[in-house]
C-alpha cells in the first residue's frame, strides 16, 4: 500500500553543502523597498496608502480583492513614496505595480499587532481567518493564500495535515536551515493549522539528505502528537502528489484538490509564518532566501525583508566572483529566469541563483532518439516524448489527450534528456496555447450572440418602423377617406 | 501467356467495378458543408475576408473557393478548425500570426457622432448623441467597421499591450 | 524583447555521442577477438563499413541541408556500421560493406528522416536486403579452424577484401553450426547425430570457436558487452530479457517433445546472433517501444520469431528478418502498452475520490 519510493523522478547534484553550512543571517534594511501587489496566486491586492504616507512596522498597506486574495504589510515602517510599476520577477521583464518604501530606520511596530498567548482555544473559523489576515500565502514557491486552503479544507473536512519540508530542488537550503534553527515554531505552526483545519493527525515529511534537520525536528515534536516522517531525497520528493501518496498511499485523482482526498499540505516555511502570526501577531514581511550558485562569491541563507531588490541582496552578500551566466529566481528545475536584478524579493522568492556556464551544463538540442529517459523519468506517468512529438508538429489537441494538463512542469524530463531538448518548454507554450484558444473560442461564441442578438434587434425595429409607417399611411388614408365622405353627404349631387 | 494475363486482367476489372458500385450504394450523406463552416465563424459580418457575410464566405469555403486561412479574426483556432472540417491540409506559414487587436477611442477627438456604434456588429460601443463613447473590450472583435465610418479617425484598431496576464510562452525553437 | 529562456537551468551529462561511445566500447572486445578469430581481412571489413558509412552519412546530411559535422559527431552512423559489420560474412568482399552501408544509412535511416525517425533497425534491415539480392556472398563462411592452419597475411587479406570472389577462398569456407543443423534436419537427420558428428560443445559457443558471421562467435564477450551497458544504463533490461526468453522457451518446450527435430534452448541461445541481438540490436532505442513493458513484449516476439524462422522458416538464421517485423509492429505496441498516469485510471479517466475525511 505504501510505496517506498519515488515513481521515476531523477537525481541531480544537490549542491546543497554551498549554503546550508551556516545559520540563517538576517539581511538589513534597503534604501528603497518595492512592495509587488501581485505576491500571491488570485487576484492582486489593492494599496490603501498613498504617496506620502506614513506607515508603521507590520501595517496593512494592501487589502485583498476578491476571494482568492492576499494582503500585503509593511516590511518595516517608513514613507510610501511612490506607486508606481517596477520590473516584476517575471521572466517576460513586464511591469508589475509596487509600493515604493523608503525605511526611516526605526522599525516601529504597529501598535495593534497583539501577541496571542491561547490561540488553540480560539474556535477555527477564527484561526483561519487570522492567517488570512496576516497575508500568508504558500511559501514554498507556490504562493497560494493559505487562508482560503485552511477555510476550504476545514469545510470539507481534511484527516491528514502534511508539512513538506522535502526541499527536492538543487541549491535551496532555507526549509533546512529554518528547520534546524526553529524547529519548535514549525510544530507549533503545525498544530495551529491541525486545530484550523481540525484535522486528525500531522505528518512531516523530511528528504533523507537533510539528517541535521531530521534530528531537530524530531527533538521538537516529541510528545506533540506530530509525525516526522524521513522520505528519499529524490526530485521531485517535494512535490505535492508524489509526497502526498509516499507518505500516506493516497493517489490524488487527476484535477482534483488534495483537500478532496482529505489531505491537506503545506510548507515548513508557511507553518513557521502561522506562528509568528498567530502567536507572535506579526503578519508576513520577511522572508528566508537562500542565495547560491558558483558565480556568487557568497553563498548563504538570509532573512530578507519582502521588496528589498535582488541587486541590494546580493551585494550585501559580498556580490559575484565572475559574471552569471544565469540568474534564477527559485531552484534551478522549476525556478524562472530573472530579467535583471531590480526585481524585489516577494513572498514566493525561495532562493536567488547566479549560475556559471558549467552549472548549467546545456546544449544545443538534437534530435530525438526515443530513448525515452524521459517516460522513465516522469513522476506522472506521461509520455514526453510523445506529446513534444505532437506539439512540435502543431497538434496541440493530440498533446492534450496525452496527459498534458497533467503535467506538473517538475522538469525531471528536460534534465534527463540526452538530446537536451525543451521539453517542458514546449508543454508549457502548448499550454499556454491551448488556453489561448479556449479564450478566444469563449470570446467568439459570446461576439456571436451579440451579432445576432444585434440584427434580430436592427431587423426588429426595420419592421417596427414600417408596421408604423404602413399604420400612419392607413390612418391618413383613413382619415382622407373620411373626409371625403363628410365632404360627399355635405354636397349631394 | 494468355493463361495468366486473362484471369489478372478479368479479376481486376470485378473488383474496379464492385469498388465503383460501393462508393455509390454505400456513400455517405454530407448535411450541408456550408452551413457547418459557417457554424465556425466568428458571424459579426466583418467582410475580412472580402465576401459579404459570413454565410457567403462559408458556401465559397464549401465550394473550395477559399483557402481554409481566410478568416483574419478568426485566427489560427478557426483556421485549424475549417481545415479539419474540408480535410485540407493547413499552410500555417501562410498564416500571419497578428497580435490581437481592440477598437480604442482616444477621447480627446471624439465628437459624438454616434455613426461608430450605428455599425457595429456586435454593440461593444456604448454611447449616445454629443456623448463620449467608449468600447468594451471583451465584445470587440476587431472587424473595423467602426474605423472606416469614424470622421475624425478618433477610434483606432490598436494592438492590446501584454500585460503579466496575457504573458505566454513562446514555441521553442529547434 | 528577447524572449526568456525557460527552465530547467541544470542538466545531466547524458549525451547522445556519449551513449554511442559507451556501445562501442562494449562492442570491442567481440570486435577484436573476432578479428583475431579470422585474421585480416575481417579487420579491413570492419574497417571499410565505418568509412563508407560515414561518407554516405556525411553525403546525405549534405543533400538535406542539415549540418554534417555535427550529425557526425554523434556516432550513431559508426554505432550502425559496426554493428552491420558484426553481422556480414567475415570475409566478405567490399562491395557487400559498401552497399550494405548505403542501404543502411542511406535508404534506411536518412530518407526515413534521419535519426531518431526510422521505422526499422538499419543494420538489420540491410542486412535482410543484402542477404535477400546477394545469397551467396552472404552465406559465404569461414572455418575458424582453417584461418588458424594458414592465417592469410596482409597483402592476400587486401586481395581477398578488394578482389571480391576468388580461388582465395577456397580451402577457407565452411558452414556454420546452424547451417549444418538446419540443412541435415531437413534431410531427416537427428539432431544428436548432427551435433556429435560436428564435435559441437556448448563451450565452443561460448568461447567463440564455431563460425559464423564477423561477431557473433564469442557469446561470453558480447553477454559481457551487454553486461556492461546494463551497468551503466545504456540499455534497459526487459528487450534482451525478452528476446532471450522468447527464444529458449520454445526451444526448450519442442526440444522436450522432439528432442531429435529441435536443438534445446542452449543451442539456440549461443548460437547465431542471438547474444549480439540481445543486447545490441533489440536495444536500438529508434525502433523499439519506449515503455518496459512494451520492451519486453517487442523482445519477445523477436525471440519467438527468431526461433520459429529458424526451425521452420527457409533460413538458417532468424534474427535479421524477426527483428525487422517486430519493428513494423513497435507503433501498435506504443499504442497499446501505455504507463498509467498518476491520479488516473488505465482507460485516462481521473480516480474516483475517497469519502471526506476518509483515514487511511
């Protein structure tokens, strides 16, 4: 029932000994914070402060919109001095409105912020609410708003809370450390989001390569009720189907929530930001980024305060030794390529990568041997070859029917490939086509009611018209008649 | 010699004719090719494609008179969808792959002449006499209707700017 | 804008001239022994099919616009040589290497479209037409036993390689142990007698001392070879499982019920090709299905098929023809033998979900 290892999945070097070595460093504060309003999946958030305003340590500087919305706080407390568009850490270099945060220096808190010391006597709903309130989104890159994930879940009801402290991506070492050096706020963000969700029991599950980290945290949830659960150090352990069936034999069905399948999974990261703000009444303003990569003199981990720019980072960090050959916003298998180093850090930022040429180790693609390394690779059960075939050829459809909206993007494919070629590069543009065109399929059907919706209508009123204007001609027609009439009795001859 | 041309010779003739007699008891009804095409387009009467409806355009394309690429707004997706439905096969090279397009009004020369709204097909243009006009976006189909009767040129085809949202990827090259 | 470059940003080493070095290093000790087993104009055999090889490979390239040295580089055209070269007479004239590299290469691998799109094994494949136009070049062996009485010296291998057919020869040929079998069966001859009057030892099949085409004497160094790919994941190992069991059960079970009118599964495992095609040819990751279980089923058939064509079928030998029909069938094993998506079932509908809150 429960199966020992991973389903395909591949193995790079860790590289994790570049930045795990020593503790967490807290980064100072930058001339200028960039506050993104789009940090977390949904809607983005609406700034409530204006230009010239003065904020406090904590404070609420952006309200979500809408159901699926996160707020956004002050870092630290300062002058707003601009809203305005920025570079967004995006890989297309598009803008993305921000708030410009001058720091004063002062780190005042916000004097509403107010510690909890009982916080599981609160009733759930209240927990949920809570984290909804602190801005706390999914901080393991995927940046969804927990509180939607807790409130959802306790209303379905979930058996089993799982903590992902896989970390399976090369060079990112910030769930180790933060799972080393705090481990006992990570159980009792735990258990905060177990009495949320009202679930029945806590896994955690740690990779096998990470045993400092293990030790730690068994340490701390002894007698907590809590499970730490050891799984290989494979990629992609820490995605969320393949830790979810290691860990408790659930297979999730295809486009469904885990929630569904009462499972309900979370990162360390995000367990630690529920303490602070439940116990502590901070909401989420900082973050800890692992930096590394050869090309950085420096390599380490850092609690970062959200918006402070990548540029600033990494020079505080004792800058480069030789000039990237790339710059990578999360790990190097599923992180994105930085457009330049302006953007700020946001909520989802798990490490900042300066990779060297050898690093990177790429190729030229060639052609395609099926050799399919890449079928054996796949976590899912797809065929990548098959469905590359397809798309490359232009049958998005055919890619389609072979599992493409299942794909995670976890690149174990790509990086396997002994002909280097995109793979998940073409899935991801078949993708993005395929939506294009369901777009575009939904916009004409609705242009085409309104064409016709408009000519019944011109032709309606053409008829309306004439009905009219044949009435008013029989009238006056009538009425001439009439008159005859009256004009024929009054003169007989 | 004869002995082995005649039976060859014979045998082939049968079987040309039972193939000839069931293509002919055996065919398959086609409902009307026309209208079925025509169920594929976009239907605002754009006059793109230089046909005067849409209807017309659809019994040319059933007649095999248009290449299946004919409708510019309808894009690559109506494209595909033609060619599947006449089985040809489609040149995309000769597809030009234009970024969407949006009627936009620039305010500062709109008059209010209400000629703009008068013919649009789809009414994405809301105003009135001496009023501003404004165009909804997600009813626009840009057919250019309202460019060619606007008299001070204040409504314009314009390309939509990409945005985080509309963001994809591009098809890798190899 | 230039457009981003799309992750991931690490790759693995693996690399297609990389894979291709590791099967000829894993061909060369079946390679040199056989060279020593039949002297000189084996060597320039071998050696001819890899130039004219490279040459048609490098012509085609060029005649489809696609970059030559690049192409090259990636040895798949050296890898199909060398394996066609195992597979030819070991004395065979030039021409025989010449045009078996052009049917090869160039029918059936670059107007298929080039690596990576060919439907059927191009050493195989040639080898089939070959054998089909040019039987009695093809079936023109040689006694281990006579090259090691006169072994011919360089001048006279240049000869025999260059001149073609010739007394040359005379004096050097002679059957191989499935010839013989096959040929005296058909007469009605027992097998037991057969192999006793040939002095047959299973060892002599295993050790390399019983002819056959350039390669496939040595069982013991090609099943190393493959040892040594499976070792360092070259190859996967369901095909050649299969391919091996495919054969030996069959010939196993009518060996049990006839054992005079069929050699046993021994036989049939060392002898021939069988061990070259287990690990080398059924392995072509090109024209093989791309999951293990549709491996093994394409292993299969191709033992089944070998043995069936070798104990009822008009040739001695079974291994070209059977491979090159299970490669027309590999599309249908790939549509068929499909792995199961995570989170759905085996038709590709999503799981049923599990109640609320169900424990596990």
């Amino acid at each position: 029932m429960f199966s020992p290892k991973l389903r395909g999945g591949v193995h790079p070097p860790g590289h994790k000994e570049l930045s795990n070595a020593s503790p967490i460093r807290l980064a100072p504060l930058a001339e200028r914070l960039y506050l993104s309003l789009q940090q977390h999946l949904g809607a983005p958030a609406t700034p409530i402060v204006k230009v010239g305003e003065r904020v406090r340590k904590g404070q609420l500087v952006a309200s979500s919109q809408g159901a699926i919305s996160a707020p956004i706080h002050a870092p630290t407390s300062g002058v707003v001095r601009a809203l305005a568009e920025h570079t967004a850490p995006h890989p297309s270099g598009l803008p993305v409105l921000v708030i410009t945060l001058e720091p004063d220096g002062r780190e005042e808190w916000d004097p509403s912020l107010t510690p909890l010391s009982d916080p599981l006597a609160l009733p759930p709903e209240e927990l949920c609410l809570r984290v909804g309130s602190a801005g706390i989104v999914g901080l393991g890159g995927a940046t969804f708003p927990a509180a939607v994930k807790l409130i959802s879940s306790l209303q379905r009801g979930v058996d089993t809370l799982i903590l992902n402290g896989g970390e399976c991506e090369p060079y990112l070492s910030c769930d180790d450390r933060l799972m080393r050096e705090e481990p006992e706020h990570i159980i009792q963000g735990a258990l905060l989001m177990q009495h949320a969700v009202q679930a029945r029991r806590v896994v955690i599950g740690i990779e096998d390569n990470k045993p400092q980290a293990l030790a730690a945290m068994r340490r701390a949830a002894e007698g907590q009720g809590v499970e730490i659960r050891s799984v290989p150090s494979r990629y992609p352990m820490g995605s969320e189907k393949q830790l979810v069936q290691l860990l408790t034999g659930i297979e999730l069905p295809a486009m469904s929530r885990a929630a569904d399948s009462g499972v309900l999974m979370h990162n360390v990261a995000t367990a630690r930001a529920v303490y602070q703000a439940i116990y502590l009444g901070r909401p989420l303003i900082s973050r800890i980024v692992t930096l590394s990569g050869q090309a950085l003199t420096h390599q380490g981990n850092w609690e970062v305060p959200l918006g402070t720019p990548a540029s600033y980072l990494i020079n505080y960090a004792s800058g480069f030794n030789c000039a990237p050959a790339r710059l990578i916003m999360g790990g190097p298998m599923m992180g994105i390529q930085l457009p330049d180093l302006n953007v700020p850090v946001i909520k989802g930022t798990s490490g900042i990568l300066a990779l060297t040429r050898e690093e990177i180790n790429s190729d030229e693609p060639g052609p395609c041997v099926r050799c399919a390394s890449c079928v054996r690779a796949c976590p899912m059960g797809l065929q990548p070859l098959e469905m590359a075939a397809n798309i490359r050829n232009g049958d998005f459809e055919k890619a389609r029917s072979l599992g493409l909206n299942d794909c995670v993007g976890c690149g174990a494919c790509s990086y396997i490939c002994p002909a280097s070629l995109p793979l998940v590069h073409l899935f991801n543009y078949a993708k993005g086509e395929l939506a294009n065109r369901q777009r575009e399929a939904r916009k004409m059907e609705k242009t085409r009611v309104l064409a016709q919706r408009r000519e019944e209508r011109v032709t309606r009123q053409a008829r309306e018209r004439e009905e009219l204007m044949a009435a008013r001609r029989a009238a006056a027609a009538r009425k001439a008649a009439e008159e005859e009439e009256a004009a024929g009795e009054e003169s007989p001859s | 010699m004869l002995v082995s041309i005649l039976p060859l010779a014979g045998l082939g003739t049968l079987l040309g004719f039972l193939l000839g007699v069931a293509s002919r008891v055996l065919y398959v009804e086609r409902s009307d090719l026309a209208q079925e095409i025509e169920a594929l387009l976009p239907g605002t009467q754009c006059g793109q494609c230089g046909n005067p409806s849409c209807g017309a355009a659809a019994e040319a394309a059933a007649a095999g008179e248009l290449p299946p690429a004919f409708c510019p707004p309808g894009g690559r997706a109506v494209a595909e969808a033609v060619a599947a439905k006449l089985g040809l096969s489609l040149d995309l090279a000769s597809l030009v792959e234009e970024r969407p397009r949006l009627a936009e009004i620039n305010e500062d020369l709109c008059i209010g002449c209400t000629r703009c709204y008068k013919v649009c097909p789809t009414d994405a243009i809301a105003g009135a006499a001496k009023q501003m006009h404004v165009v909804f976006a997600d009813a626009c189909t840009a057919c250019g209707k309202c460019e060619e009767v606007c008299p001070t040129e204040c409504i314009r085809l314009v390309v939509v700017t990409e945005t985080l949202q509309s963001w994809a990827w591009n098809q890798p090259s190899l | 804008m230039n457009q981003p470059i799309h992750g991931p940003h690490a790759h693995s080493s693996a690399r297609l001239s990389a894979l291709m070095l590791q099967v000829m290093l894993a061909l060369t000790p079946a390679t040199l022994y056989s060279f020593w087993l039949y002297g000189w104009p084996a060597f320039n055999l071998w050696l001819l099919c890899l130039v004219s090889a490279l040459l048609w490979e490098a012509l085609f390239l060029a005649l489809f616009h696609k970059p030559v040295g690049a192409h090259l580089k990636d040895g798949s055209a050296a890898v199909t040589a060398w394996i066609m070269a195992l597979c030819l007479p070991p004395w065979a004239p030039w021409w025989l290497a010449v045009v078996g590299t052009f049917l090869a290469i160039a029918i059936i691998k670059q107007i298929f479209g080039g690596l990576g799109q060919n439907v059927f094994n191009p050493a195989m494949a040639s080898r089939v037409i070959l054998l089909i136009a040019f039987p009695l070049e093809m079936t023109t062996w040689i006694a281990p036993e006579a090259v090691a009485a006169s072994p011919p010296e360089i001048t006279s291998a240049l000869s025999i390689t260059f001149q073609g057919f010739s007394t040359l020869l005379d004096g050097y040929s002679g059957a191989t142990l499935l010839d013989s079998v096959k040929n005296q069966t058909a007469q009605g001859a027992p097998v037991s007698a057969i192999l006793s009057q040939l002095d047959y030892q299973p060892i002599d099949s295993i050790i390399g001392l019983r002819g056959g085409s350039l390669g496939e004497s040595t069982s013991i160094l090609l099943l190393l070879g493959g040892l040594y790919l499976l070792w360092r994941r070259v190859i996967t190992w369901q095909a050649p499982l299969g391919l091996l069991l495919g054969a030996a059960i069959p010939a196993a079970a009518l060996n049990l019920a006839a054992p005079e009118s069929y050699p046993g599964a021994l036989f049939h495992l060392l002898s021939g090709g069988l061990m070259l095609a287990a690990f080398f040819i059924v392995t072509d990751p090109v024209t093989a299905p791309i999951t293990a279980w549709g491996r093994f089923t394409f292993g299969l058939g191709c033992g089944v098929l070998t043995w069936l064509i070798r104990s009822f079928g008009n040739y001695p030998e079974g291994v070209a023809f059977a491979v090159m029909l299970m490669n027309s069938t590999v599309p249908l094993i790939d549509r068929y033998i499909k792995p199961r998506i995570y989170g759905r079932t085996r038709k590709g509908d999503p799981l049923p979900t599990t109640e609320k809150g169900a424990s596990r």
